[in-house]
C-alpha cells in the first residue's frame, strides 16, 4: 500500500492537491486559493439554492 495521500482536484484552479492533514488549505491547493474562494462567497458570486429569508421567518423573541 502505498504512503502518499489521495490527490483532489482544487476547486478553484484545477491542480492536484494532497488530501492530508499536511495540507493546510485542503481541499484546495494553496492558500491563495482559498482565499479566492472566501472572496467569492463574500462578493455574493457563489449562492446556495432556495428561497430568501423575510422578516416572518424569523423565530419569535424570547421573554427571559
């Protein structure tokens, strides 16, 4: 069996990185990586599917 770790695909360029606990910024490659992918969450380029939140949504305030 051999030692070295799996190899993924880095979500952001494409290149292998190893999947361990010796890479930091898994699964991507680099940090620079990551840190465009945290970038792009915080400019609104990535979303997750469903409806928007409105006020009714809320959960009722709480009487302590």
């Amino acid at each position: 069996m051999s030692s070295s770790p799996r190899q993924v695909r880095c979500p952001q360029c494409g290149n292998n990185a190893p999947w361990s606990t010796d890479n930091p910024w898994r699964p991507f490659c680099c940090e620079r990586c990551k840190q465009i992918d945290l970038g792009a969450w915080a400019n609104d380029s990535y979303s997750i599917a469903g409806q928007a939140a409105s006020a009714d949504d809320s959960p009722p305030a709480r009487d302590d």
